[in-house]
C-alpha cells in the first residue's frame, strides 16, 4: 500500500496548485457499503453510508445522486433517445431491416418487468435527520435538512434496492458471452460538484463523472461465485479461489452465501462482476502491481487469455514510463459486459476474440486506468480527453509491445477523422457526449480527433515535448479533475509556444487544415514556391524539398500567433523561414537552388498535420501521395 499513500500525501500537498491557480478545490466522499444479491431473481438490497466533505466555497442546499441502473427501462431517456438517433448504438437495438434499410428496434422497449434494471432508495437520512427527495429517471434530487457549509462534513445514511437489467449496455446480467453479473454503475452514487456547479447528467448514452473517495464495500453472494472487483479484497482466508496468499489454508465460512470484502482508497468508481465459472489468474508485475485476470472456463479462449498476461504487463510497463507510475497495488482485466470499459482499478472486456484483438482491447481499456480514473476529467463534456488520450497512448503503446514496427500508428484515426469532415455532420468536440446528432459523430471526434489532438501536438511543438507534456500533467492533475484549458497549460509551460489557438480551433470548432502548393516558379538562379492557406485553421508550417541528387531540406514557417519555434529534431537540414500570420492566406517561400535541381516539393512530409485534402501537398502533383484518403494519413 505504500503507492497509494505516498500518491494520497502528494494529493494533499497538491490541492491548493490545481486549475492553475491556488483556488482549485474537490469535493471528497468515504462510501461505506454492505449489499446482499440474490443470484435467483437478480435483485439486491444495500445500506449506504456516505460521509460527504464540502471543499467549495459555496454553501450546499440540495445534493443529487446518480441512478443509473434506471435508464434500462421502457420509456427512459436512454431508451427515448434509441428509438430518435438516426444510427443507434448497435449493441442496443434489434434490426428488423436490411443492412441497406435498417429498421432499428429499441431492445430496452422490449424489457420485461423482471427483466429491467432498477435503482430504489427506500430511505435516506442526513445525519440522522429524515430527508425529502425526488427520482427523476436516472437522478434523485434531495433537500438537505441543513445546508452543508464550506469545509462542512454531513453524513447520508441510505437504504436501497436494485434490480440487475438484462444485459444491454456495460451493466447487467446473462451477457452474450454468458457471464452472470457485470456490476457497473450499480449503486446510487453522489453527483459531482465543482467549480461549473451540479453535474447531474441523466444516464442517456455517454461517460461519467465522479467525486473522489474512499470505499468500503461488503458484497454478499452465493458462495459458488468468483468475484473480480475494485479495490483490494479484505477477507481473502475466506473466500480462495486463488485470492488467498500462498501457503494459507482456507477456511470459507458454512452456509449458502460468502462476503466479500473490498477497500478501495482514492477512486472515483466502484465496480465488481461475478460468475460460477471464472478462471482466476495472477501475475505479479516487475514494478509490483498485482494483475488480476478473470475468465470464464471456456477451452475456446483460455489460450489466448493465458498469452493476454504477459502482455499486460509489457503494456503497464509502457504507461508507467510514457505517463506516469500506476499508483495502486492492483489492476483487475475481467472477462464481462458488452465489449469494453473502464473502471477504477479494472476493467470488463468481452473475451470470445483474437488474441490480436484481445490484448487490443486490454490496450486500450488499460490506458484509461490513467487517462480517466487517475486523470479525471468530465466525460460527458470533454469526452475526447480521455477517449482520444487513450487511443492515441494505446495505439502507441500496441505499436511498441506487437512489434507493429507503424510508422504512424495513428493513421487509422487520421482516416476517421477525414471521413467525418467528409460527411458533413461533424460537430465540435466541445459538443456534449449526449447532444451529437450521430453516434459516427460523436466516435470519430472524441476517439480519432481526440487521438490526433496529441499526435497533432506532436508535430506543433516537437514529440519530446510531447512526452515531457504527458509526463509533467501526469505529475500536476493525477488524483484531480483536470479541464482542456489544464492540459494545453502544462503543453505551454513544457514547450514555452503559445498553444490557446491550437486548442480553441481544434476543439471548439469544425475549422479544418488545407495548405496547399500553388504554384512553383523559377526566378533566376532561385526559386519561388507559392504557398496557400485554404482551410480555416492555423498551422505552423514545414515544406520538404528534394533534390535530384537525393538530397533534402526542410522549411520551416513558425506560426506568427505562437510566438515561439519548434526545436530542430532529425537528420535533415533545417531552414527556418519567417513567421506565417494566419491573416495572410499565401506565403512565398523563396529557396536558393534553381527549379531545374528540384525533385519534388512537399508540405508537412510526417504527415501528422491533420490536412483535409493532401493532393494540393506535393509538387509535382504525381510526386507524392495524392490523397489523405488514400495515404491513411499518415501511411
């Protein structure tokens, strides 16, 4: 444990230089809770008890919590929202069409009564006082009985009932893949509440939010069922399976049921599944983490499952050094859900796939253990922060731990985002998870441009000081709730670049890249290359040149609005040219060889600029890749 208490002195220490400024402040919240599940009917009974800190400056006069097992439900927001998307989540709906003419089925309308999920607050007290409050679908509003004031604590006292929903969507029972209990977002849990206020987001579609905490959480279940969960198990001489410490004999209690005993301290998030069939698996990583691996027993997947391990553990190695040292003693990879998601402290995945594709989703799942539940940032309104992070430190992480040996291992998110620019129902990043008018949407930009918007960055300030980024926001914001405006602060102060314009038209708008070669011209013993801005966003800009004899140069036109350059990085000669202001839309870049001596003449040669449109790039036209749609951005 000795991680995580040092990470808990240096959150302490930190608090007071978050958001950049000395003003920043979280909220803080010990769950304590005891539920007891019925693996006959699937439902449950659970006490809660919630001690809530109020860090803010403000005084609290209601709280929320989440419901979130309350949207699988007939006529629920998120069902609602199915049955009116013109490309509904796949996993959700039954087609009744063709491919060609789909007609979509929402499988939520068609949930039973013992088939639905449900979350009840049966009763709710406020340091022993009886408290009014209101479900509204997937939230509880609630009247405090005394207003919570700066640096006040109160304590909730909640008695509860659930019911597990028919597998749809990240939570519930009986997935395709057989396993009994995926137990995500399965508790009535505190909304967040910071500096922007209430973040009481009906369970739609998206992400979550939440408050930083400690839990202690009692599970009790039929005793035949093997469990994976967040935090570290407490009781492990009662209940086996693998969880007891070598050489200990264990003695499991008589009866129907066991407990199940877990601490999780520092997380935002608490989740556990459970099945009679999983195969427990653990390898202790080189740097201690205890890597847990739940399966279920089926020959078909138990190869690839054994060949995933060690994998892990190369892909841990690669996040501790490209982001920062994972904090807690524990990592669970649990065979569950509907395909893959994150929790804190593990994730579900399903586990009928490739071995290729097995350790892809682990990749990716795994990165989110630091770009989500140690670097919390708002899903629902930043979304690509933690999804395109992820894809861009996972892709990453694959290249390295595969042997891929890609020279652009993002070229697939380059290729998505063009596709959407090409569709025309792109909208900004900005755009709330739930409120895009597309589910292609809403993937591409918080997936692939959220993955490009640091591979981007790499080309804008140089990848060392990319990875110096990744690193010292790992340092400032683990343990925190950080916001865009945090990240591309850091990327400043690492760099020295003034960055706000790459942050506010990449994120914030549809502004697109197009730079193009207008024309080349020979002007005696010189030559004139033309240079046009067509797209609306600004780009610093570098023009490869080659010669007949093999020979190359690369220019380089500083972004005038950045007031800084690029550190020179590889083998080729650099010549950095004056300052490009986004007003002028053409450039003349005068070089001092004669025409006749020029192989060929290309803008951005790495590729890692996001250009709409690539056959405008390269002089003569034929001399390079026509399109980004053909070169996948990036090769």
């Amino acid at each position: 444990m000795k991680k995580i208490l040092l990470s808990l002195s240096i959150f302490a220490v930190a608090l007071g230089y978050s958001q950049n400024n000395s003003t920043y402040w979280q909220q803080h919240v010990n769950y304590d809770m005891d539920v007891d599940m019925n693996v006959e009917n699937y439902q449950y009974t659970g006490t809660q008890e919630l001690v809530y800190t109020n860090n803010s400056p403000d005084t609290l006069h209601k709280v929320f919590y989440h419901l979130y097992f309350n949207a699988f439900q007939p006529g629920s927001e998120m069902d609602m929202r199915l049955q009116s998307i013109a490309d509904p989540d796949g996993r959700m709906v039954n087609n009744l069409g063709t491919r060609e003419n789909p007609e979509y089925e929402s499988r939520i309308a068609k949930l039973q009564p013992d088939e639905i999920g449900y979350l009840r607050v049966n009763s709710l007290r406020q340091d022993g006082q009886a408290l009014d409050y209101n479900e509204e679908g997937t939230i509880l509003e609630v009247q405090l009985a005394e207003p919570v004031l700066p640096g006040g604590e109160t304590t909730f006292e909640m008695e509860f009932k659930g019911q597990v929903p028919l597998q749809i969507r990240r939570s519930g029972r009986n997935s395709a893949e057989g396993v009994a209990l995926s137990m995500s977002q399965w508790y009535p849990k505190l909304a967040e509440y910071d500096f922007e206020g209430w973040h009481a987001d009906p369970y739609i579609a998206r992400e979550f939010h939440g408050v930083w905490g400690d839990f202690d959480v009692k599970i009790t279940i039929d005793k035949d069922y093997i469990l994976g969960s967040t935090g570290y198990l407490q009781n492990p001489q009662e209940i086996g399976y693998g969880y007891e410490e070598e050489g200990t004999k264990v003695k499991r209690k008589k009866g129907d049921k066991l407990t199940w005993h877990f601490v999780a301290p520092k997380v935002h998030d608490f989740t556990w599944a459970a099945d009679p069939e999983y195969i427990h698996d653990k390898l202790t990583a080189k740097d201690g983490t205890v890597l847990h691996f739940l399966y279920k027993n089926n020959p078909e997947i138990v190869e690839n499952w054994k060949k995933l391990q060690p994998k892990t553990e190369e892909l841990l190695l690669f996040y501790n050094e490209h982001i920062g040292p994972y904090p807690w003693d524990k990592y669970s990879v649990v065979q569950g859900g509907d395909g893959g998601m994150e929790y804190a402290m593990l994730t579900l995945i399903t586990g009928e796939r490739s071995y290729e594709s097995l350790v892809g989703v682990t990749a990716h799942e795994f990165a989110h253990a630091w770009f989500q539940h140690l670097l919390a940032t708002n899903e629902s309104k930043n979304e690509w922060m933690d999804e395109g992070f992820t894809s861009y430190i996972s892709d990453e992480a694959m290249n390295e731990v595969m042997n891929s040996e890609k020279e652009n291992p993002h070229a697939g998110s380059y290729r998505g985002y063009n596709q959407l620019v090409r569709s025309g129902v792109e909208q900004p990043q900005s755009t709330h998870a739930d409120r895009y008018d597309y589910n292609f949407a809403y993937s591409v930009a918080a997936y692939s441009k959220g993955a490009i918007f640091l591979s981007q960055l790499g080309y804008i300030i140089g990848e060392d000081n990319l990875q110096k980024t990744l690193n010292r926001y790992y340092d400032e914001w683990k343990f925190k709730h950080p916001t865009p405006n945090d990240f591309i602060r850091v990327a400043e102060k690492v760099s020295g670049a003034e960055l706000d314009w790459y942050l506010t038209d990449w994120t914030r708008t549809t502004n697109t890249i197009d730079y193009a070669i207008e024309s080349v011209e020979a002007e005696g013993d010189s030559t004139q290359i033309n240079l046009q801005r067509i797209g609306n966003m600004p780009m610093p800009v570098e023009v490869t040149v080659t010669f007949n004899d093999g020979q190359k140069e690369l220019f380089y036109m500083p972004l005038r609005m950045m007031h800084w350059e690029k550190p020179a990085s590889g083998d080729v000669e650099r010549i950095v040219k004056e300052d490009w202001p986004w007003a002028n839309p053409t450039y003349n870049l005068m070089i001092d060889a004669p025409k006749s001596e020029i192989q060929s003449v290309v803008i951005d040669e790495s590729q890692l600029m996001a250009d709409v449109d690539r056959s405008n790039n390269t002089f003569p036209a034929d001399s390079g890749i026509n399109s980004a749609e053909e070169s996948g951005q990036g090769r």
